[in-house]
C-alpha cells in the first residue's frame, strides 16, 4: 500500500495544491494528514479540499487543530500561539469545527502508528537529535508490535532509528523548517522516502493576498512563504521545550 503524509499544512492552499499535484501523492492510496490542518490564512477552503479527497484521506488531530475547536467555541484560554489562529477559528464553518473536533489524536495502519507530535501528547516536542532516553520516554506505552511512529509537529523531516524501531517526521508543507518547499513522507514497499515539492513562494503569496481574507497576510507571507527559519534556529528554538 502506498501511504503518503502531509503534516503541519496550516491552511496554506498554495503549497497543498502543489503537493497535492505531485504524481505520487495523486497516485496515493492513502494520504494521512498528520496534524495541525487549518490554522493559517485559508482554513475553510484547505478543509474543503481535503474533504473532497474523500476515503482516502485519514486524518489526525494536532494541537493547532484542537486550539482552533477551542477558539472557535469561546473556550480557548490562555495566549494564542499566534496571530492568525483566532482569525482563522472565526473563518470555520460550524461542520468544520465539528470535524476537527472528532478526529483521532493517533491511527494505526499495519504496524505503523501516525500522530502529530508524539503517541502520548499532540503538543510534545521530540527532535531528531534527543537523546535516546528522551525518545525511550516518549515513546514508553506503545505497543511492541509498531515497528514506524510517523509525526510531524516540528516541521522538519528527519528519518532515525530508535530501538530498532523507525521514527519519522514528515516535516510541513505550510511551514517547512530547514529548506525551502513543502516537505512531506511517502511510505510504500520501497520503504520510506522524504520528499520536498517545491513551488514559487512569491506566487503563493500573491495568490494569498488576492484570495484570503486575514488581515495581516502581507506580514504572515513574508514571514513564513518568502523566509525559511533553517534547522539550526528551529532547533535551538525548540531544544528548551524537550526538556518539559
């Protein structure tokens, strides 16, 4: 079976609809969506189109998605994580806050279990360097017959061995850290392969200035289509909250 993983889309319609296009991602039979689904400049029209991907869609719930139930419901408390969060859970049609709502935070297919950040918590953040106490931690509760944790979350790909199991991280296809392009994960009888769709980011933001209706999609643009944070900052920037 051919699985392919989109994590972290963060309702950038440009950047699915480039990997959507991908010959292998068409050619799919299954595309899980890992998380963190709608949370940006176009979540109604990003739901849309993954809706119509109809039974070949599996989905998984994120932190960015369950913030975004919260938001939209009045229940949210706290700081939002960022500014286009509560404009977007203002955009979301009262079925689409029902669907984000009832997605499952893990799915299991074969030997292989696909989550957002880690099995046990949607916002827990593990890198590709830590340590393997830290991933022997994380990882405690899951069965002995998975034998591949696929993830997203931190928005870089990486693929590692740990404990004689596979864990990969899809990367982002909204917001890719390290590289430019929409990175993703194809899993097949190949094995797994990370792949990067690249597509011109200045397109993609003039195509959001004339289709989405945030305020501020000048400034969110430049900050996430037009600049790449590389490994190195997202790291150093993360490694704190490994420890929590």
């Amino acid at each position: 079976m051919s699985v392919v993983v989109l994590a972290d889309i963060h309702g950038v319609l440009p950047a699915l609809e480039a990997v959507l296009a991908e010959p292998d991602v068409a050619g799919a039979e299954v595309i899980v969506l890992a998380g963190d689904i709608a949370s940006g400049p176009q979540p109604v029209e990003t739901l849309d189109l993954l809706v119509s991907l109809g039974e070949r869609a599996v989905w998984v719930r994120g932190n960015a998605d369950r913030e975004l139930v919260a938001m939209a419901r009045g229940s949210f408390e706290g700081t939002p994580p960022d500014a286009v969060s509560p404009w977007a859970a203002e955009q979301l049609r009262p079925d689409q806050v029902e669907l984000l709502d009832n997605l499952p935070t893990t799915v299991t297919l074969g030997d292989t279990l696909f989550c957002h950040a880690t099995p046990r918590d949607d916002e827990e953040m593990v890198l590709v360097d830590s340590p393997i106490s830290r991933w022997t931690t994380v990882l405690t509760g899951v069965p002995d017959d998975i034998r591949t944790i696929v993830c997203g979350h931190t928005h870089m790909p990486f693929a590692r061995q740990v404990d004689r199991r596979l864990v990969v991280n899809a990367g982002s296809i909204g917001m890719p850290y390290g590289a430019p392009g929409a990175s993703w994960a194809l899993l097949n009888s190949a094995g797994v392969q990370l792949r990067r769709t690249h597509f011109d980011p200045a397109q993609a933001a003039a195509t959001l200035a004339t289709q989405s209706t945030y305020p501020h999609i000048a400034s969110w643009s430049q900050e996430y289509l037009l600049t790449t944070y590389s490994d190195t900052e997202a790291l150093e920037a993360f490694r704190p909250r490994t420890e929590i």
